[in-house]
C-alpha cells in the first residue's frame, strides 16, 4: 500500500509540473516569437508528450460541452485532487506506521 500512495503521488506531481511547465513555456514563446513559434519546440514538445495521457483522461470524464481548449484546466484540477487524496493517504500511513518508518 506504502509503495502505491507513493508512486501515484510521484506521477501527479509530474504530470501538475509538466502541465505547468507547458502553460509557462506556452504563453512565453508566444509572447516572444510570431504565432506558430512553439511548434518546433523540442521542451515544449516532450512537456505535452508527458501531459498528453492526462488531458485525454480529462476529455473522457468531462461533459462534451466543455471546449477541447480547457481540457489541460480539468486535467490539472484532478490531477490536484488526486495529489491531495495521495498526500492525505501518505500522511494516514506514516499515522499508522509511525514516523521513523516513513523516512
């Protein structure tokens, strides 16, 4: 059980920092280069190849009126509730194990 909570809580801390990184970088490249500039990008895509399998999750669970273009919005919003889920999850077994296990 210790081995899962950490492993699910390592790949939504991944998946939060990539779709951040991909938003940052995003908005950066569009402000500093003509429209169309990030499609050569290599950072930005190996950031959307990692993010890729969780924005189309997003797209299965949400309503088909939500906009493709929020789908990475969603994503991050689960992704958050099923980090806080590990974390509180984390924290009940470090409880329960105590903390000299938990190290």
């Amino acid at each position: 059980m210790w081995f899962f909570v950490i492993a699910v809580k390592l790949i939504a801390e991944i998946a939060l920092l990539s779709l951040l990184g991909r938003w940052v970088l995003g908005a950066w490249l569009r402000r500093l280069g003509p429209a169309g500039a990030g499609q050569e990008n290599v950072f930005l895509w190996v950031l959307d190849t990692l993010t890729r399998p969780f924005v189309v999750v997003a797209g299965w669970v949400t309503p088909r009126w939500i906009p493709r273009a929020h789908l990475p919005l969603v994503a991050f919003g689960l992704l958050a509730v099923v980090w806080l889920a590990a974390l509180l999850g984390k924290i009940g077994l470090c409880v329960e194990l105590g903390m000299e296990q938990c190290r």
